[in-house]
C-alpha cells in the first residue's frame, strides 16, 4: 500500500523464495534443509552478494519465527513420555550439557578469549537439537523404540538446561561478576518454571476446556493457544529466561489436545511461514571475512570436542543399557541447532561475543549437524532390517511404546 | 532476547488478547467480532486510553495480516463458481459500485470537500465485504442458494472494482489532474490481471502439480501457495494495485486444490494470528476528537446513502428475479468491511485524505455492518423454515449448488 509495505513485501518475498531453493537443493543433497536456509542467508545477505539487507522489521519477524518454531517443537513433545523417561533422560542430558560444557569454555579459554565470551560460547555448544534429532529418527522410522524417546527427552531436556545456562551466562555477564544469590534466584525460577509447566500446564488447559466450547470466537482453542504462546514467551523474558522457552511450555502444555483441536499441523504452518525468515536472517549475520585459516583449525577443533563430549556425557549414563545404546544416544545427540544459533544471536546482540565466536557456533551447528544423520543410518541398521520383513519385531515398537506410556 | 524482543512480544499479546476479548463479546451481541477487534484498537490506543501505541513493526505485521485475509478469502472463493454466475453477478457488482461512487462523490463534494478527498471516500463506499456477507449467509445456512451464489460473487468482483477504483484515484491523485492515457493503463493493467488470475491462474497451478509432488520440501504445497501469495502481492504493487488485490488472486488460483492440499484451514491459522493486528491498529488510527456533532450527523448521512445505493444498484439489475431476490441482494451487498478500511487507510496514509473522513468511513463501515445481519435473517426466514423439516427443499439446495457448477 505504502512504499515502506511495497518494500517489505518484496524483501519477504525475496527471502521466503530463496530460503525454500538453496533448502529443496540441501533436501536434495540428503541434508537438513536448515542449513540451506542459513546458507541462503550467508550468500544472499550482506555480508557476501548483498542482495538482500534485512531491515529490521524482519529481523522482528524472525524472532516471532524463532517462537513459533520453539512453540511447534513443544506441540509435538507428549509430556507423559517426557515424564515416563524423564529420570534416565535427565542423566543423559545433563552429562551431556556438563561435560560440553566444562570442555568449551576450557577449550575457549586455552586459546585466549575474555570469560564472557567463553561461557558465551561454551553455552551455545551444550543443547542438542529437538527437531533435527526427531527428523533424523522419524525419517529412519525408529522413533517408537526405547532409545529414541530416551534421546528425545534428552533432547528437550538439554535444549532446558541450555536456556538456564543462557540466563545465568547473561545474567552473569551483564552483572558485576557473579552474585550468587541472583544466580540461585535464576536456576530455582528455571527450574521452577519446568517443573510447573510440565506438570500442571497441561492440567490447566484440560480445565479451561469446558469454558473454551461455550466461547464464541471462531476456533477459540487455536486463539486461545496463540494468546498462551505469546504471553508465556513474555513471562519467560519477564523471569530472564530466553522468549522461545516460553513458547515450547506453552507448547508442552497444549501438546495432549493437539489432536482433538487440530492445533499441530496449524501451528506447523504459521511456523513454515515464518521459520525461513528466522533461519536466513541468522545466516545473513555472519561475516565471511573472518574465516580465516586460524578459525576454520579452532572451528574444527570446537566442533570436534563438541562431538566427543556428547556422545561420552551422555553415553556414560546409559552404560547399564549396554554399548549399542550408548553410541546410538551419543551420536543421536550430537546434533546442535535453533538453541545453539539462538545463543550465539544474544551473545552477537548484546555485544558479548565478536564476530570470530559467532562464526565459530555456526560452523560447529553446520557440522554436527551434517555428520550424525548417516552414521545413525548405519546404527540402526539392524534395528530397522529386524523390523521390516516380520510381524514379530513390530511387537516390540508397540510394546516399547505402551510400556513407555503406561 | 534483546529488550526490543521483549517489548515487541509483549505489545503483540497485549493486542492479540484484547482484540480477542472485544472480539468474543461482539459475537455474544451477535455483532461481528471484527467490529470489536477494531473498538479494541479505538478504546485501547493513542486516541484514547494510550494504553498501547502500536510500533512500526506492529503496523506492518498488521498489513501483511490484510494480505493473508485477502488471501485466504480467495482459497475460500470457488473460481467455477464465480465464472457460473459471472455475467449477472457482474452486472450487480458493477451497478452498486457506480451508483454509490457517484452519489458518494456529490455528497462529499456538496460538503465542501476537495476533489481527491471526496474521490478517496466515494471509493472507499464501494466494496462490500464478501468476508462478512459469507460469515452472515453461512450462519443462517444458506450459502447454497442461487442469491446467495450471485451475491458472494458479485461481492468479489466488487471487492476488485474497489480495488480497481482505489489504483484509479491514487494515480489521479498523485498525478497532474486526469491524465487519460494513463488512466486508460491502469484499467487496462488491472482487468487483465483480474481475467488471467481467474481463467488461468488455477490451470497454472494444475500444470506444476506434477513437479510439486517431486520436491524434497516438506509441505511443498504449502510453501508454493505462501511464495506465491508474497509473489502476487508484490506484482499488484508493481502495476498499481493494492498488494491485498495480488494475494486474492493467489488464494483464488489455489482454492482447487485447497481440498487436496488442505491448505485453507492452515491459511486460516496464518491469518487467525495475524488479522487480529490488522483490525486494532485499524482502530487505533482513529482519532476520536474529531467526532463533532456536525461529523456525526455527515457520518449517519454517508452511511444512509452508502446503503441506499448499495440496494438500488445492486437489487435493479435482478429486476427478472423478483422483488424478494432483489431485497435479498440488495441487503446481502450492504456491508461494507475490510476494502473499505484499506481505501481509507491508503488515503490517509498519503494524506490525501483528513482524519474527519477516516472516521466517516469508518463510522460508516460500523453501521453498514451492523443492520444488514438481523435484515437478512428476516429476509432469508422462509426459506430457512421451508428447508428445514421436509427431505425436499434439500434437493432444490443440491440442484442449484450443482446446476452452478456445471
């Protein structure tokens, strides 16, 4: 209408459409379309051709991405299967994070970058991707066994405890050193915010349901969903948590009525909208120029201990479940992603990471995310042969599945 | 994340839930909610309370929330349909634009307002909203009628002769005077448009078919729809549209195969997040110190006319039909909706309209938005009741839905 709409809407056109090619290309190449998105992003934005210079509206438009896409991931968790491998899972995430950890900011430090930034860093490398862990198992149709719904929850508990660890690192950063008062205030509000919203969010919803069906707003449990989404993303920044943590509770605790209501294949499309948006952008931050020599050898180096820290962090808590197991959760969980990307974004906004560091997380998110995929291929070989020809094995994926649940 | 992160989440919740509550206590008066989510943005915003004033980047999230509704009335429009009761719906969308345009413009001009003013208003009186005629014959169950066919597309074409008329006055407007040739263009431009988008856009999409179930993206068929709604909104720009003009013809091009892809509930979810941003910022432009007595009498006096012409020029071409279907018609085309608001808002965007008209023609979308529904359920009672008990009137519903469509 105005110039300002004509030239947004040509630059969400312009975005949205390469976005979807160079991820149809990266589909094509058998990896995650993620990473064509942030590819695009890399080669189109301003850093590289400058054919497209985000404005800032779109910046914001990403960041409502990154809530809806968090928001999605927590429609499609079954709290009760969170619960169910909740104990064993909560060992494996935070062997996982505590190690990667501990690791990253030793590695960080030992080539001589500021404690913020280290922990920054360190932060961004600990969880490991919900949603390309979940792509790469339903894909390999292996999501029903014991192991995969360990690694899951695993992955969405440690996507948790790296959101704590943003809001400690921030509030830690930002802070005259480390106050440990407020740091126990900020992990006992995390904690407790978990803790609520995983057990008495989704009660909350089945208890506003009867007053839903007598509302007259047209598809009042969508509306009613969205206006959750957005207020708890509010809440979460309101208690010095990341927005998108709000917005996967708020998730979590529709996830139980999303069938009745519909509301996951609806959310799934505000979130095709969107996500490109969020994912273009975040490569359309990263400067080329700083690729030199000496950090494609660091990025490696990061990239390797990110790899071997998960799969002994959280393989060792499995030992009991024999070696199998164990690699199979320490390779499942090795994929970082949006958690990871969106630590390196507030670290890159609030100015407590360079450009060096950020270039650093991008490249660690792009290679563990490219080399689990065939390598689990190859680890649940015989787990998938075994179910395919026979009847017998498909007893054991239903009952792994109702013994989880019951 | 960033404090702009914080404020832009929580101004968006603040809107999205208001404009919902207006909106669901609009529905229990039996008004339409879309009045309410704009009293929202009258009550709640700089005009009044300040309560919330809308940033830049709300705004325009609000006017990509115009394009998905646009969009996603075109995914609901059945192009067969239109084409079946073409030529008579034509001839009553034409009347009632002409009629009201000019009776609009003298009126205006009798009051002594400016040339490109009174142009502005006049064609901001045209469109009817087939949205909330839709909403209405849907309600009372009789969208499957003959009048209710003729009415639905005769609302469309009209919603593209506003839209045609608005392209008209703003390059007359920003012209020097009325230059013929050009005038001559943009008719040109936007008939063209209209008739390629209607006949060949749904074949286009059918021929790409093949290639879409190629493609490794998941949910190409959505992600096609979306790139192609931005596309459209962008080309409308570009030959002097309105960009919402652009995504109805996206969606019409799509509403074919909308089963099969089950892409209009999921437009649907992109638009029931977005449209509630669209109607308050709408509201929240509303300067309400303006209302003068002598602005509300000029305000009744436009909405009277608006509805006189309306179902004159609509009800005389069905003169063959009867005097009930031409009432019915007549009624059915009265409200005026999101067309309107659009207009007025471009105009006041390039200031060529005064925050006096704003409020007419707001004013005069309340009210011819307010009578027609209890008219129309008076007018429709009978063949309500005759449909009702007996097997039989059923058939005359099935004969005219499927005689249309042959």
């Amino acid at each position: 209408m105005t110039n300002g709409t004509e030239g947004l809407l040509l630059q969400l056109f312009t975005i949205f459409v390469w976005a979807k090619v160079f991820g149809e290309l990266f589909e094509r190449l058998h990896l995650p379309s993620v990473l064509g998105e942030i590819l695009a992003g890399i080669v189109l934005g301003p850093y590289a051709t400058q054919f497209v210079i985000p404005t800032p509206t779109v910046f914001s438009i990403a960041e409502i991405g990154a809530i809806f896409l968090l928001f999605t991931v927590g429609l499609e968790t079954n709290p009760k299967d969170l619960i169910s491998v909740s104990r064993l899972s909560m060992r494996v995430a935070v062997g996982g994070v505590a190690l990667t950890f501990i690791a990253g900011f030793w590695l960080m430090r030992a080539d001589g970058q500021p404690v913020n930034e280290s922990a920054f860093v360190a932060a961004a490398m600990v969880a490991t991707s919900a949603g390309i862990t979940a792509r790469v198992l339903r894909d390999l149709n292996v999501l029903k066994f014991r192991v995969s719904r360990i690694v899951l929850a695993a992955a969405v508990f440690d996507d948790m405890l790296g959101m704590i660890l943003l809001g400690i690192v921030v509030s830690v950063a930002t802070g005259a050193g480390i106050r440990w008062l407020h740091l126990g205030l900020v992990i006992a509000e995390a904690a407790g915010f978990a803790v609520f919203m995983i057990y008495y969010g989704p009660r909350l919803v089945r208890r506003i349901r009867p007053g839903l069906q007598r509302m007259q707003t047209h598809d009042a449990p969508l509306v009613l969903a969205l206006a959750i989404c957005l207020g708890l993303s509010v809440v979460a920044t309101k208690i010095g948590m990341a927005a998108i943590i709000g917005a996967f509770f708020a998730g979590l605790a529709f996830a139980d009525f999303s069938p009745e209501w519909n509301l996951e294949p609806r959310a799934q499309a505000i979130n095709q909208f969107l996500s490109p948006f969020f994912f273009f952008t975040m490569g359309s931050r990263l400067q080329l120029s700083v690729f030199s020599r000496e950090v494609v050898v660091m990025g490696l180096a990061i990239s390797l201990l990110a790899i071997i820290t998960k799969m002994l962090g959280c393989g060792l808590p499995l030992f009991r479940e024999g070696w199998m197991t164990m690699l199979r959760a320490g390779v499942g969980m090795t994929p970082r992603g949006e958690v990871a990307l969106i630590v390196a974004l507030v670290g890159l906004q609030m100015n407590m990471i360079s450009q060096r560091s950020y270039a650093l997380v991008i490249m660690m998110t792009a290679i563990t995310t490219i080399l689990p995929p065939p390598v689990l291929r190859i680890l649940f070989r015989e787990k998938v042969a075994a179910l395919s020809p026979s009847g017998e094995a498909g007893s054991e994926v239903e009952e792994s599945l109702h013994g989880g649940i019951g």
